[in-house]
C-alpha cells in the first residue's frame, strides 16, 4: 500500500468524517427502535430498518477503515463467493424451514 | 530459496501473503458468524408470537459499547496511517488508544454479563413470578433444604409474558421493590444465563463469542504495540504491513459488532 | 544443487517470533530433536507428521470397525483375544469382553469421526498437500510456516481429546458421526462434550490450513507457473482447501451451539416439549434439532468433496505418468473441478428428504445433486480415456489408482438412487448407504492414497517401496474390501438398518411368517462372511505396514526422479532440503508433456529450458 504518497491529517480527516456518520446512524438507529412503526407486535418493518442502516454503518467500516473501495480484484472474488455461500446457507435453510408437505403444520 | 512476497505484493494479484492471508481468514470468520446469525435469524422466526423478549438489553450500555468499538477502529486506522508515513510516536499513542478502548469494551461487557448472571425469575408457590436482581441470599439459603430467604430488587407479576416486553408501557411503568422471598415459597429459580431462554441463550453465544475475538485482537494488538514493535526499527515496512493485518481484522470485529447491536439490543 | 543448499542455515524460521526477523546474523546451530520434529515449520516434516498422524489414526478405526462388525456378527459374544483387554481398559461397557449396546454406538460414532476428520482429510488434504504443494509450484515453502505448524498442533490436540473421550465416565460420543441434536445432547455422557471440543480444534487446523494453502497456491507460484500450467493435483487441493474455508465455519458454528446446549444448558438444538426418559427435560425449550442438521450437512456433504478431490488428484498424476502421455482433458478437468467444488455447497440437504421436508425445496435440492454429478462424471471420464492408447507402466502406485476407477465408479453410481427423494425415503439408513458411501471413501479414496503413499515414497526417503508386496497388498484389498462392501448394497436393498448393535437379529427375530418386510436369513448370514472378509482385510495391511518402515531405510535406492515425471515435485534433490528449490525454477512447459512428439526424453519436466522442445506445446485436449 505505498502508492501513493500520504499525510497522517488526510487520515484523521477521514476519520472525523466516518466517526461523525457511525454517531448518525447509530442515533437514527436507535431512534428507529424507538419509534412506533408498524404495529408494537410486528417487529418485521422495524427490523428491517434497522438492519438498513446497519448495513451503511458496516459499508463505511468496510469501506473506508477496511479500504476495501480500493482493494485488489483477488479479494472481491473471494467475498463474492464467501456472500453467495452465505446467502445460500441462510435462504435454503430458510426456504427448507418453511417449505412443508401439505396437511402438516409446521417443524 | 527464501518465501517471496512477504514484504512486497505480488505483481499479478497486488498483494502481499499476509494481506490475501487475513482476508481469506476473514471469509471463513463470515461463514462462522454467518452459520451463527442464520441460526438467530431461525430461532427467532420459529418463535411463537410474543416469545422473543424485547429490552432486555440495555442500550445505553450497547450504545457505549458500539461507539466505543468505533473509536478503537478509527485509532486502529491512524495507527496503520502513522507507521505508513514513519511517525512511530503517533503509532505508539493511537494504538495505546485502541488497547484501552478495548480493554473498556470488555470491561462494560462483563458488567452486563454479570447484570444478567444477578438477575433471577423466581416461580412462586402461589402460581405469580417475582422477577429481579438479587440482592442477597440469607446465609442459610438452600433451596434443596428449604431454609432461608432471598432478597431481590424487582417486582412481582402474574403471568411470564408480562416479562417479555420490557419497552411495553406497563413494564416501563412497573415500580421496582425489594422483596424477601422465604424458600418455602419458591417453586423454581433460575437467573437469566444461558439456559434462560433462547434469547439469552443466542445472546451470551454471539456476544462471548465476539468478546473472544476482541480478547484475541487486543492480544495481538498489544504485541505488536509492545515487544512486536522492535520490528519497526529494523523492517518498518514489514512491521506496518503487520499494523494494517491486525487493523482488517480489528475492523472485522467492529464490523461483526455492527450488527450484533442492532439485533441484540434495539429489536 | 546438492552444494547451494548449504548456504541457507535449516530452520531459519524456527525461532519465536520476533527473531524470526534477523536471521543471518549466522547463528549455524544444529536443529535438536523437538526443533526438528515437533515444532518444525517446514511444509514437508509437517506432511510427513500428518500423514503419520493420519495412517495411525486410520489403522484405530479400522480397528473399531472390526470391533463392530464382530458384535455384528456375534450379537454378545465376547471378542475373540481383544474382549479381556477390552474390558480391563473400558471397564463396565466391555463386561465380560463383550460390546454392549452402549459401547457399540460409541464405536461407531467415533469410526466415523475418526476415519473423516482424523484419517482421510489429514492425510489427503493435508499431508499430500503439505508435503507434495509448494513442491508442485516451485515454491520454497508454505506462505505461512508457522500458522501451518500452529495447523498440526491443533489438529494433534484434536486427535488427543477425541482419544481421550474413550476412558472418561461414560465413554465416548454415541450419537453418529453426525451428531443429531437432541439425542447428541440427552445421552448421559460428557463423550459429546469432548467431540464437539476436540471438532472445534480440528476445524481450527483445517481452517488455517486452508487458509495457507490457498495464500501458497495463489501467491507462491513460481515464475511460469500460470494457472493453466498447475498440475491438476494443485487445483484439487485448491478447489479443496476453498471447500474447507467456506464450509467449515457452519459446522463451527453448530458446534459451539452444540456445546452450549451440552455445557450451558441451552437449548439451540432442543425442541419445546422435549420429554427424556418420560420426564419433561428441565430445558427452556424453543430450539430446532433441524437447524443442527442443516448447518452439519452444510458442511458435511462439501466433506464428501473435500474426501474425494485430493483423491482423485493423485490418481490423475499416477495415471499421467503410468500411461505416459499427457493427461486427457486437462482444461475441462480444471473447469469440472472448480464445478464441483462449487456447486458441493448447494446440495446438502439431500441428507435430509426423511426430515419432511417439502416438495419444492427437495426438488431444488434433487436438482443440484443430479447436476453435480455431471463435473463428476467429467472427472472420471477423463481419467478413463487417458488410459486409451497409452503405453502402461504397471506398478503398485498405478495398480491402487487403476482400482480407483472402478470402485469410484461404484461409488459414485450407487449414489445416484440417493439423490432422487422417492428411492432415498426407502434406501436411507440402511445398509445401502453404508455400502454406497465406503465405495467412495474405502476402496475409492484409500486406495488413492495408497497409490499416493507409493508414488511419492522415493521422493521422501530416496528409496522405492517394495514392488512384490505392494502388489500382493493391491490384490488382496481389492478382493476383501470388495467382499465387505458389495453384500452391505444387498443388506441393505432387503431393508437392513444401519446403526444396529445387534446387526438386525431383533428385527429379523420379530418377523412373523411370510411378512414381506422381515430380513431373510440370507441377509443375516453375510454379517458372517463381511466379517471374515473384513479380517483378512486387516491382515492385508501388514504387508504395507511391514513394507512402509521397511522401505525406509532397506528399499531399492534411487534418483531424484525415478518415476521420469514431469512435475517440478521430481525436478528437486531427493529429499528436498529445507527451501526445496536450489533456484527459483522458470516453467516453461505445461504439467504433463509426456512422450513429446521432437523432445530428447518420453518426459519434458516443466522447468526444462524451453529451446528443448521446438515447439513448447500445451498438453493436448
């Protein structure tokens, strides 16, 4: 990583930036949970919500601390598959949780 | 022959070992956590209505925690940034920053754990629940013999699923007291550890788990700020290499915590 | 070559960490015996340490399967010379020097854990890897030396507290090697416990281990050395070792939550309701023993892959070099590989059609497996033809890989049935599996392993193993192992169960005349002869055990490369020292330019300089 030529401030610049958005979302996060959206027994659209945000929170801190924006094709081929695995695993299990032969009630 | 590759990057793939090396391990730690929050995700789903407890947690705590994680990430990145551009000094005070923040995290960590630990539903002869922290046990409790009493500071309910929503307005509501519990009138009594139920269960799970992996990093951090630094002076490049390795895992760490506040404490 | 090598002090890395960095202050101190065996960071005493580890650990679980299958056999009689040792090191579960029940289940959990995670993964994946790899590539070592030795450590602890489970109150695991939740979790011992602690270790090492040789084979290739040129061995086990990353950490997973439900007193796996023994356990409830399921065949059936890769990556470098002639279908070996190994996490759930599960997801999960076979079917296909108009070369290595063909091929066809949900429902759990999966792993992978033994004894040691008992150790496994599996397809067709201590005696007493359903005598009479077959077929391992040691300081001396390969693995001193290559090796020639249409020799090693051969070809397709 010594392409380019760096300063420390151009990183504590950076820093601020990023600190200063995890106070956002972390606020507006918690402001979510708080907020009555939906009905108070179904959690489904808050969590949702929720789990928006803290999908940007973590695309900073990937993104910018893990400066993974600039990273070499390698890692992405590797990630790329690490999700879709991933994926597979929670949906299939998902799909074969919730898929059961007719005249039965649930696992 | 000499390993090559392990300073400088490969031509074809832009990177050095160590780097594809933690990155390769930070795939399989996704799988981990992944099979992990699949599970969360399962359990919950599979819960009858109103079986998943919510604001059991307490988020100012969680909150503290989140920021503080964040900060120690941000100190990791400087760290990287300060060895990058040869300022050892400025290394040395941000990581020394990150090995406290750390060490803060953990400290808050046990707190809530030891929160939980105190914390007792005690099912009553007569059919209600006393549910709170315990204050003391008289030094002849035993529940086996049926001697003594137990103090708690919390109150009493009529069913268990006034338990459950700790946000509803009722619960927000509840006056907290101390009570004298004899043994005699206790059916059963157990505190909010793992066995609990499954919330608690996946609760000190994930967050042990992840508290491992912040033990594991703030070890190595610490070697690398302490002893391993030695490195700096005869191979600053290797040595920042190691800085920027440790810091992707690190990160990984915040990143895990990411979510875990979120499902843990605020849904 | 043999004087450059003196230039570079051995064990260099072997210092703790932070000396690792100054070396060549020319400290020339003689490695010691724990430096040089126990806590060396060179790839190839760490294969060797493996595949010792792993055959040690193979001929144990053999040895509890011929336990087990003379309890079969002999319901309750007392084993022959072993019963008194049994039961003066076990105790209560071995009274009288016969298996109970109990001790049965326990056997057959840990045969299972033992021959997979102990056994083959280890000496397949990570001491042919170990050793044979960075060979392969030109590279001086694995990239992370240390971590691959941290990688053996962890799995030798592994292997330690599994052994240990034996002697603990209540002996070992009982659950199947695939320890289903909530039976794992209600069997009154602590040998669940120590599984789930000792898998934990085992999956660390094979995940650093993973993670090593993907880092080596990605970064570590020498110059030349492009990805179409690597042996198709080097891509196996990269296809493995990816396998191994992804797959593992699930099971990971499952285990911890395992071992809370064990330890803590959780109940991850434990359904609400649950009654032990008539009694309502005194466990909150509210988990699902199916999600256990699902996370241990998300990796479970990848294991089957990472099982049979490396396999099958050691009969193609035994075949190209017996038939002499470039391998048959290089690039579509490469693509079918990497097919398999991806489409390996997309079909486990075809473990699970008698969970009831639904129509739908078990017609995608009947779908990928039929699609699986396909690369499969590529895989052996190609091994097949390169046979076609090759010049053979028999001896032992080739013999074993020959015998691979066709047993893989047995294997492999047999689990077609069990990939379609209507035949699975009736052949799952019994005896057909058992047969079906060690056509795979016995007389298939085994048998790879051995020709993988053979082939690159000369290059560890500098000597060949002997032919004549290498081919009487070939023919006599091959006939007993095909008499101890094929009978177990027919047990198993007439409804016998597997996982039966008694081998189905209640079940076939409890018949009532003319029920279509009792097991016929004929069933119950082949435990005898599997049983028969299945001791001779220990006794054929002598010869090989005798031979292995033998060899290593009495057999035939030869060369560098006495097979005339054309790998780099060949292309280096015999043994390799420390740093493996004098010179970093140019490659300029593809993996298997055998017989050369203009070159000097029948072989072209791959670092030949390249104005050998006019016309520098890429194997041939």
């Amino acid at each position: 990583m010594s392409e380019q030529p760096v300063s420390l401030n151009s990183y504590i610049r950076l820093c601020g930036v990023v600190f200063v958005v995890v106070l956002c979302t972390t606020a507006s996060m918690i402001a979510t949970s708080y907020a009555h959206i939906g009905s108070s027994n179904d959690w489904t659209l808050k969590v949702a919500l929720i789990l928006a945000i803290a999908v940007v929170n973590a695309f900073l801190v990937a993104g910018y601390l893990m400066h993974l924006l600039s990273e070499k094709k390698l890692v992405y081929t590797v990630l790329i598959f690490t999700v879709f695995f991933f994926i597979g695993l929670v949906g299939l299990t998902m799909w074969a949780m919730n898929d059961f032969p007719p005249g039965t009630a649930s696992h | 022959m000499e390993i090559p590759y392990t300073v400088q990057n490969r031509p074809d793939t832009g990177l050095y070992n160590a780097k594809l090396g933690i990155w390769l391990f930070l795939a399989s730690e996704v799988m981990l956590f992944g099979g992990l929050f699949s599970a969360y995700i399962l359990l919950r789903v599979s819960q009858p209505p109103g079986g998943w407890p919510h604001g059991w947690l307490d988020v100012r705590l969680g909150t503290v925690n989140t920021l503080l994680l964040a900060l120690s990430a941000i100190t990791t990145l400087l760290a990287w940034a300060a060895c990058k551009v040869r300022e050892f000094g400025k290394f040395k005070f941000f990581h020394a920053c990150t090995i406290l923040l750390a060490l803060t995290f953990l400290g808050i960590k046990s707190y809530e754990y030891h929160d939980k630990w105190i914390h007792y539903e005690i099912q009553l002869a007569n059919g209600k629940i006393a549910d709170g922290h315990l204050i003391e046990k008289s030094a002849d409790f035993d529940l086996a013999k049926i001697t003594g009493t137990v103090t708690l500071h919390g109150r009493e309910v009529e069913n268990h699923v006034e338990l459950m929503d700790l946000r509803s307005p009722a619960a927000q509501s509840a006056k907290l007291d101390e009570m004298t519990i004899p043994a005699s009138d206790i059916k059963k009594m157990e505190n909010y550890g793992p066995r609990h139920n499954t919330f608690t269960a996946i609760y000190f799970t994930l967050t042990g788990l992840h508290a491992l992996h912040i033990f594991g990093g703030t070890l190595v951090i610490f070697y690398l700020w302490g002893p391993g630094s030695k490195l700096y002076k005869t191979d600053p490049e290797r040595f920042t290499n190691r800085i920027e390795v440790s810091g992707l895992f690190w990160h990984f760490v915040d990143l895990v915590w990411i979510f875990l506040f979120p499902v843990l404490y605020l849904t | 070559m043999e004087t450059t090598v003196q230039q570079f002090p051995p064990f260099r890395e072997t210092p703790a960490h932070p000396g690792h960095d100054d070396h060549g202050h020319g400290e020339h101190h003689e490695p010691n015996f724990w430096q040089k065996y126990i806590f060396s960071t060179d790839h190839k005493v760490i294969g060797i340490q493996y595949g010792f580890m792993a055959l040690c650990f193979m001929l144990f679980g053999f040895f509890l399967m011929l336990l087990m299958r003379w309890q079969i056999a002999h319901p309750q009689m007392p084993v022959p010379f072993f019963g008194p040792i049994l039961e003066k090191i076990l105790g209560q579960p071995a009274a009288g020097g016969a298996i109970s029940p109990e001790l049965y289940n326990s056997f057959g959990a840990m045969h299972g854990t033992i021959m997979v995670f102990l056994g083959v993964v280890p000496l397949a994946f990570a001491a042919f890897g170990n050793y044979v790899v960075p060979l392969m590539i030109g590279a001086p070592d694995m990239t992370f030396p240390r971590i691959n030795m941290a990688s053996f450590h962890a799995f030798f602890l592994g292997g330690i507290v599994m052994l240990v489970s034996f002697f603990i109150p209540g002996g070992a695991a009982q659950a199947g090697w695939t320890s289903y939740s909530p039976l794992a979790t209600t069997i009154p011992t602590n040998g669940q416990a120590f599984w789930l602690v000792g898998m934990v270790l085992l999956i660390t090492s094979s995940l650093l281990g993973a993670v090593n040789f993907i880092a080596t084979i990605i970064q570590l290739r020498a110059p030349g050395m492009t990805w179409m040129r690597l042996p198709w061995f080097v891509w196996a086990q990269f296809v493995t070792a990816f396998i191994l990353l992804l797959a593992f950490p699930p099971l990971e997973a499952a285990g911890v939550l395992q071992l809370m439900d064990n330890v803590a007193g959780t109940s991850f796996f434990l359904p609400t309701g649950l009654a032990v023994g008539g009694q309502l356990a005194d466990r909150s409830g509210g988990g699902s023993p199916l999600l256990w399921q699902h996370l241990f065949w998300f990796l479970g059936h990848p294991e089957v892959y990472v099982l049979i890769l490396p396999a099958m990556g050691i009969v193609i470098e035994v075949i190209a070099n017996n038939t002499r002639k470039p391998i048959w279908g290089y690039k579509s070996l490469v693509y079918s590989v990497l097919g398999v190994g991806f489409l390996s996490f997309i079909v486990w759930a075809h473990h699970m059609y008698l969970t009831g599960m639904g129509q739908k997801i078990a017609t995608f999960f009947q779908a990928t497996t039929m699609m699986i076979s396909v690369p499969s079917v590529i895989i052996l296909t190609c091994m097949f033809l390169s046979l076609w108009g090759g010049a053979i070369r028999i001896n032992t290595p080739m013999l074993f890989a020959l015998g691979f063909l066709p047993m893989f091929g047995i294997g492999g066809l047999t689990g077609l049935p069990l990939g379609l949900a209507a035949c699975d429902l009736y052949l799952h759990d019994t005896y057909y599996i058992i047969a079906h999966f060690h056509y795979v792993v016995a007389p298939g992978t085994i048998f790879a392993l051995f020709a993988g033994v053979y082939f690159w004894f000369p290059k560890m040691t500098g000597r060949k193993m002997n032919e004549f008992w290498g081919r009487v150790h070939f023919w006599c496994s091959f006939a007993f192992m095909n008499i101890v599996f094929m009978p177990m397809f027919v047990q198993g067709i007439k409804g016998m169960l597997r996982r039966m201590s008694d081998g189905g005696i209640n079940y076939s007493a409890a018949r009532v005349p003319n029920a279509i359903d009792a097991l016929p005598g004929t069933a119950m009479q082949m435990n005898g002869v599997i049983l028969w077959a299945a001791i001779c077929l220990g006794i054929a391992q002598i010869p090989f055990i005798i031979n292995l040691f033998w060899s290593i300081s009495h057999g035939e001396k030869v060369g560098t490369n006495p097979w005339r390969a054309t790998t780099l693995d060949w292309q280096t001193p015999t043994p390799p020292p420390h740093g493996n290559f004098a010179h970093e090796p140019q490659v300029t020639h593809g993996p298997y330019e055998y017989s050369m249409p203009g070159a000097a020799e029948d072989f072209t090693p791959q670092d030949a300089p390249a104005d050998k051969t006019a016309t520098a070809p890429q194997p041939a397709h």
